[in-house]
C-alpha cells in the first residue's frame, strides 16, 4: 500500500505539498494538485482516515434512464442505496458520458470525490474508462460486463443462459422446433453472452442451429423489418429477441404485416420492462429482477472492499409468461397468406 | 408463508401440538414431532421469533478435509466463519455422509436444530439430498455445484474459465501447442465445468482440439499411468490437469517413467492445495482462494436470506507459476528416448 511519502519521493516535493493536494487546499496550484492525485492513483495510494470518515460511494450511469419509477435504471439504482444506505454509506448517483470520460481519469475522478467504490452502470466496451479499469486499483462492480484478470473489478447481471434456457424450453413445450434470434451485433459483453445462451439453449434441447434463424442489426426497428419476414420465410416459428425493445418493436412490425401474434409467430422478450405487461399482447419475457440486480451490486463491492476477489455474480432469470407465446402454428398455415385477423384494433381502450 | 394454524390444519391436530412439536416438548411422540417438522418443511413454515433469538448457520462438509490448516476445507470454513460470526451468527461444522443423508430429509434436519440456512461443501450430484435440494426453500448454498431453477438456492466457486484461459495463455507464450487434459469422469459438476473450460480456452488460442488429447478416468493413480503415455505418444508436450492431486500422482509417474518436468513436459494443476509449492518440482497451478471461498459462501447466504436469488457467485482464479512449466521440448526430443535425467532425487533434503 503506498503512503504519501511515496507520493511526494516520486513527485519531488514535501509530504506536506501532497497532504494538501489531496485535501483541495487552496495554496496548491491546480496543476499540482491534478498531478498529485494522478500520481496518487498509480501508486495505489488509499487515504484510509478521509475514507473511514466519509464512507461514500458512487453509481455511474450512463445510457440507461433511472430517474422514474417506469424506468430501466431506476430498480437498480434504488436496491442497491436499500442495501447501502442502512450500511451507513452515502450513495451519490451521477449521470455520465463519454465526453465525461475524455475529461478527467476514472481514478482520478474516484480519489478527488473520497469515494471509495463504485458501480457502473450502461458503459460499453468502446468507453474511454474501460481501458482504464483494467488495470484500475479502485474496487468497481460493472453492471453487463467483464473485466478480465483484474481482481478489482467485479461484475454482475442476470444469468442469459438460465433465461434463454426457459424460454426454449417453454417453446419447445408448445412445439415450436425452428427458433430465431434477433438481437443487436456482437460488440458488446451481454450481447454476445446472449448469443452464446441462445445457441447453448438451442443445443441443449436438440434443436436445430442455422444461420438463417439469426438476425443482427444495429438499428432496433430496422432490424425487426429486415429479419421478421426473412426469418419467417426460413419457416420459424417462434423468435427470442435480445432486449424487450427489440421484441415491442416485432409486435408492432408484425401488426402492420397481419403477421398474428402468438398465432402466427411467438416471440419472447428479455428484461421485462415494465410496459411488457401493457403491450398488445401482453410480451412473454425473461425478467430480469431489477431491485435485486442493485442489490447484487452492493453484494459485489462489499466483497472487493473486503478483498474478496469476486469475478462475477449472476442473478436468477426467470420467465414470464404471457401471451406473446402460444402453440406452434400448423405447417403451411403462414404461406397459406393469412389476412389480418388481429382481433382487436392497438388501442388501449380495448386492451381490457 | 405458512403458519402454525397451516400445519395443524394439515395434520388434523391442535395448534400446540405444532408448537409443542417444533419447540421439541417432551409430551410429543417421536413419530408426531417428525410429522410436524416434515409437513412445516413441505409448506414452508419457517419459525421467526426462534430464527431471530439464535441467527444459528451450519456448513455440512462431505467428502472434503476440514479439521487442520493444511487440509483443503479448512480455509473454506475458516472465511467463512470470519464474515458469520461479527455478523452475530454461530456457526455449526458439521460433517456428512450418504448414510446420513439417507437417515433425514434436509429440511428436516435444518429445522430441527434451528438453523436459518446452510453452505454445502463437498456434496454430488449423487448425493440424496441433492434431489430435495430442487425443490428446497432452504437458503442453501453449496461449493461447485450448481441447482437449476430454484431461487433458494446459490452456487459459489472458482471461475474454471478465467483459470484454464490463465493457464492456456501461460502454456502458449512457451511454445506449446498440442495441450492435453486429465480429468475425472464428467459426471460431476465442477469436472464438466473444467472440461468445457478446456474447450474453450484451447478454442480461444487456435488450439487443435483433439479427443486423443484427452484422459478421462476415475482412479487417480490408473487413469495417469494410462493417458500419459497414451498422449505422449500424441505429441502433447503439456497437460493441464482438473485438480492438483491428480498433477501430483503425474509428477511421481514421470519420475519412475523418466520423463522429465517441464523438459520433456510441462504440467498444471487446479486448486493450489498446500503441498504443491513443495512438489519436486513445485507445481504450476490455479489457484482458488479458499478463505475467500468461504467468504464468498457467506456473501451468497446472505444475499439469499436476503431474498436476492443470487445463481451463481465465481471468484476469480489466479495462475501461480512454478517450476512444472517450461518452453516446449523441441520436436522428436521425447522419441528419442530420453534417459532420466533429473537433477535431482525424490527426497526432501535435496528440495532445497
């Protein structure tokens, strides 16, 4: 563990000049205090007295909305101040950007505001701070992705195996053999684990894995026009979708082309979004449990506060159904050319 | 969840007979207070007030040695211990077997003694518990093996991914290609985790993946005098094993067979059990922090009294590089015929 002698030996200047730089004092300059703060970060050094009075962490977010109960981020966010709160620690929650991130290191940032740990939520692997955390001495839990080698840095989320293995099992049981995939592209951590779940899911009930079943785009409605007839034509009948996004938007793909859901075609969602339970049909999805996915996180940063080397924890998936899935549609029955016979106007007066 | 006036309903007796039942009164036959323990077990009773006056855990150890420092469940229990008891718990060491098992239902005997959950160490998927273990509503953890679908119940282990992709990566800044397995049979949990993380690390290199690379058997002692030879004669120039004392029974069939560590082959256990660092010669090896296992086991616990239904929780592996690893023998070097030329015999006044 590094000391301030440490610091102020490297920097060439007093053990007092450091002590100032990072307590803010007003006669270090900004360069100075930048430099020792930086230097302060490299050496691993940890102001033990300032943490053990201030007990403060930090939640990062970026590209997930929490501020609303209706929300993605707002579950994760609040089980994980139910778990920290009652535990004495202040919990500061700070949206953050890349721009952000280009401005000032993520050690730095961390040191300058005497936090001790923090959780990250929404970064991708193309985020000025992943580079960093690799090497990062600062305890952090990423929410959906990994660091690898670095036993500082834990990660969490829902297992996508378990949650895919439902979902193909549930079709299956309604006898459904032929089962799709669209999803985003492979660059990030989840999505390829989700990739990887599908195919794992396919091959454990003896299903049939081709190409042709599988649909990646970028652009969500996009990519649901692009793959939603090319994969039907393929003659699936039933399409898991990476995200809840992607399958709102199958629902809305498949009113406009008379494709009937679930009796045409069955899709299954992942998250479960709130508004899942409120869409025409209501969606079958893989929850993911939100407030308990926050309180994972503060499992996971007691541990590497603890030296606890945690890699990863994964949370339960569970499905639920709902009536987006239904029995698998007779042979011929799409190529046949089935009207519209949705049988209610998308409406919400109606959806009772 | 169900209440006392549940259980008496059931049985068709007085609400204090159920109470005189689970508090283990004198004037209760033996037959009525097991009836009364098994139907609060099957609908999930769970006995606050007393659960909360004693905060009583146990670890049911099988198959493993736990009593001395230097046996591999020590440290298990040991981290453990050191989150449970600050926390306010006691905990209970208590070792098993099938006869045991056999002899009481688990949530019988959990009830019984009052405890409010369990870490499992040792157990298999033959074990008779592990089929009630499926259904349990018992927060119930259990060490390197896994429970499909029952939120009670969490698993927690060393990532065998991270440490065979650690090992791999080491193997193959050494030149080495052709890279074999030893292993148990993969009826166990922990043994088929290792074996698909041994795909998929020499998936990941480039590496040939090769059944002929491959020893797969029950005796430790048989199965390495078989399969190195066997996948010698392959051209595999290291082997990793899935855990230490079957590397260990390698190192002392290489020394009768004069083959030399790391000239003629280089070899990596799993575990980092104790006397490995004083092997002839020392062995490479993943290591799994035990006392961190235990902690983890306890993280995992909570998280489930908690009712956060944590899966799974993976501690990072680590490699530690010792002497039974070395660059690739060049090519032919074993056909040869190679004298044995250790430097050194087997005994312990030399080690040094």
């Amino acid at each position: 563990m590094a000391t301030i002698n440490d610091i102020a030996e490297r920097l060439g200047i007093t053990k007092g000049t450091v002590s100032k730089g990072l307590n803010n004092a007003e006669d270090v300059s900004e360069e100075m205090r930048k430099k020792i703060l930086e230097t302060a970060v490299e050496l691993g050094y940890v102001n033990k007295r300032r943490l053990k009075r201030e007990k403060k962490l930090c939640v990062l977010v970026e590209n997930i909305e929490y501020q609303t109960p209706n929300q993605f981020g707002h579950d994760i966010v609040l089980g994980f101040k139910q778990m920290a709160e009652p535990d004495g620690w202040t919990v500061d929650v700070i949206p953050i950007d890349m721009e952000f991130q280009r401005g000032i290191p993520y050690g730095v940032f961390i040191m300058e505001h005497g936090y001790q740990a923090a959780f990250l939520l929404g970064l991708t692997l193309l985020d000025p701070w992943m580079q960093e955390l690799r090497t990062s001495r600062i305890p952090t839990v990423l929410y959906d992705n990994y660091i690898k080698e670095n036993p500082n840095v834990a990660s969490v989320g829902c297992d996508s195996q378990e949650g895919f293995e439902l979902a193909v099992k549930h079709l299956t049981r309604l006898g459904h053999q032929k089962i799709g995939l669209i999803s985003g592209p492979l660059e990030s951590y989840i999505l390829k684990a989700r990739y990887n779940a599908y195919l794992a899911a396919m091959d454990k009930f003896g299903l049939e894995i081709n190409d042709n079943y599988i649909g990646l785009g970028y652009y969500v409605n996009d990519s649901t026009k692009k793959y939603i007839p090319r994969l039907l034509k393929e003659g699936v009948t039933a399409i898991l979708f990476s995200h809840d996004v992607r399958a709102i938007s199958a629902i809305t793909e498949c009113d406009d082309r008379g494709i009937r859901i679930p009796e045409d075609l069955s899709i299954i969602g992942f998250d479960d979004l709130p508004m899942t339970a409120h869409t025409m049909p209501p969606l079958t999805t893989v929850r993911q449990d939100r407030t308990a996915l926050g309180k994972c996180g503060f499992y996971a940063l007691s541990s590497l506060l603890n030296h606890v080397a945690i890699g990863s924890i994964l949370l339960r998936a569970q499905l639920i159904i709902r009536d987006s899935t239904g029995p698998v549609r007779p042979e011929g029955a799409l190529e046949a050319g089935v009207p519209n016979r949705w049988p209610h106007p998308r409406t919400p007066e109606s959806s009772s």
